[in-house]
C-alpha cells in the first residue's frame, strides 16, 4: 500500500467570500472560502457527507454532516467569529482544549475557559492528501506554536482526515514540548453532537456511580431551573437514568458526567448514540492516552449539545482543583504527546455491531 503523503500548503490570501474548488481527488475534494465574519473555512467531502474547518482558528471542526444528516450541536453562532473568548464564538463541533489548562476557571484560577487552544490562531495550515490503513483520505492539518516567556514553548500539529467512502473520520492531536524542561499539561476534545429525543448512550464504562460520576457543582454563570438539584443528586446515585435523552429530563442548563472506560484487546474505546431509527453517533478514543470521558449534555430551549463522549486528563473543573486531585500530568522536556480519535455516523447494522463489541467489552456476551 502506497503510504505517501501530499501535502498543499494554504495561505489566508487564498480564502475569498465566494467559495471555490481548491482540490479534487476522485470522490474526495476541498473548497475554500471565509465566512461574512472573515473567519477562513474549508470544506471537505466525500461521497457520504462533508466537514468544515476552521484552519487559522483553532483547527476547530466548525461542522459535520453525513448521510443526510447534521452532527453538529444546535446553537446560537451560525458563524464563527474572529479573535473572541470561547463563549463569544461557541458552537462547533470539535474543539481542542488545553493545553496548560482545561475546564471552567475556579475563583483563583488565571487561565481561559478550556485554555488557549480552542481558538488558538494557526500560523500555517495546509491539506493533505494520502492513503493509510483505512483507506484514501483527504484532510487539514497545521502548526501553533504557544510560548510564553519562563514559562512554556509546545508547538500543536492536529490532523483530520475524511477517507472516501466513509462516514467515520479520524482525528490527531500531537504536542511537543519544546523547552528543555518538563511542563504540566491538560487537555479535552470537546465533541459536540445534536442530540435526538429518545436517543440512548451506549459505552464501554459499566453505568454504575463508580464508572460513570456525575458533577454535583454548578459552574457560577448559571442559573439552574426548579428540580435540578433532585435530579442531580438522584444521578449522583444511580446514573443509569440520563441514558435515554427523554424530552422531559432536565438537561436545561446542562448536565456533566465523568466516565472511566474499558477498551477492547486494541486498546480502543467504543461509544455510540443510537437514535430511534437504529442509525448511531460514535466516538473512539484511546484510554491509554486520555483515561477520562466528559459526557455533557445541554438542552436549553435556544441550544442543544451533546458531549457524549468527550476524551479527557481530566474532570472539567480548572486548574487548581484538577491539580489537587492529581490530574494535572507532565510533559518531559523535547517531549511529544499523542491522542487519536474516529468520530462520526453509523448506519443501523454498523450501530448494532457496534453496541455487541461493547456488550463484550462489559461482558455482557
């Protein structure tokens, strides 16, 4: 198998108001065009669906669709926008969190809602073109380097591929350190799914209070509706009752778990969102790399998320009580960190395959 890789330099000049074709490789192609707020986009596709990127604003996933259908969270930015903090431009479906720290900032933490990355300004970008294990792919990659004098220098090259053929997608993250000191580090891909009335989660973490630990704090931005707290304090016992998205639950402002998966004999964990018509969202992640999961879920009347399966160093808390419960890791000096992820739709039968390798996971066959 041919495992060369092309690669397609891209320049911010190149990005105009009215999209154009930029590359086209058989059933694979990419356009490029920038959004009326100015923010740069480029689009990939294959036969089954297509994705838009953010190239120059955090290699953020801004959209996905495929088999008809969006993937991405309901929200209240139909574009994003340029050089603002993370709720000012919040609604696209992937985000790279971190990297010196993640979660919602405590009273006397210094850093950013979710870090420095989500928004990170690239300073290169570019396609590739290629083949792999999975098949021919066509994606974006880029560079960010964040430095910060006697203080940290890493340097971010995420990856996204969409294969022909296919409506699952891999993702890649790699950090360098490039000090000759340790640094700490956190980090969360913050997966944004729309939710569906009725719709189940499924996953390789056995749904029981030790496995599946729902956040009793209120982050203080929020205001929380009549019932909440009962309804949190019930999940806080016995999980088991947010897995079927039923309408009447109290998503409403949102609602954070933290799970602790099992993986599979390749080290893969599985989770799925089966909708009512068998069809399925799905995200994988390596537990060796991220031993956490954030599952959030938010369902108020003017948006509607949900991070079923969000890979994680950490709970969401912030720094300083992350730190304080050990999670917050460690990065040698000119070291390199890696994550994987596939992401994406399934159609009934890969759902139902899907949730038997989970079974088996948990014993369940």
């Amino acid at each position: 198998m041919n495992r060369s890789e092309t690669v397609v330099h891209l320049s911010p000049h190149l990005f105009t108001e009215k999209e154009k074709p930029f590359i086209e490789a058989g059933p694979l192609s990419a356009s490029i065009f920038h959004f009326e707020t100015g923010v740069c986009g480029l689009r990939l596709k294959n036969e089954l669906g297509q994705l838009v990127l953010l190239p120059y604003q955090g290699q953020q996933i801004w959209s996905a669709e495929f088999r008809g259908r969006v993937l991405t969270m309901k929200s209240m930015f139909p574009e994003p926008r340029p050089n603002r903090p993370y709720l000012e431009t919040y609604g696209g479906f992937l985000l790279h969190c971190g990297f010196t720290a993640m979660g919602v900032p405590g009273k006397d933490d210094k850093h950013p809602l979710h870090g420095e990355l989500p928004n990170a300004e690239y300073t290169q970008a570019h396609l590739v073109l290629g083949q792999d294990d999975k098949g021919s792919y066509i994606g974006m990659s880029g560079q960010y380097q964040h430095t910060v004098a006697f203080g940290c220098n890493y340097l971010a090259q995420p990856v996204v591929k969409l294969y022909a053929g296919s409506s699952l997608f891999r993702v890649e993250m790699k950090i360098t350190n490039l000090r000759g000191v340790d640094m700490e580090y956190m980090y969360l891909a913050h997966i944004n799914f729309r939710p569906v009335n009725n719709g189940r989660l499924v996953c390789s973490a056995p749904c029981t209070p030790e496995r599946v630990h729902v956040r009793k704090s209120v982050p203080p931005q929020l205001k929380v509706p009549a019932g909440y707290r009962k309804f949190i304090e019930a999940m806080e016992h016995d999980p088991t009752g947010h897995i079927v998205l039923k309408p009447d639950l109290p998503l409403d402002p949102e609602v954070v778990f933290t799970l602790t998966c099992d993986a599979d004999e390749a080290g893969w964990a599985h989770h799925i969102h089966v909708l009512p018509d068998g069809t399925a969202d799905y995200v994988g992640h390596r537990p060796d790399q991220l031993d956490k999961v954030v599952r959030w879920i938010a369902r108020p009347s003017d948006q509607d998320a949900l991070g079923f399966a969000m890979p994680s160093t950490s709970e969401p808390e912030g720094y300083i009580a992350e730190k304080a419960k050990g999670n917050v890791r460690i990065l040698p000096a000119r070291a390199q960190w890696r994550a994987d992820f596939e992401i994406g739709a399934l159609i009934a039968v890969e759902a139902q395959q899907m949730e038997g390798k989970i079974d088996k996971i948990l014993g369940k066959r």
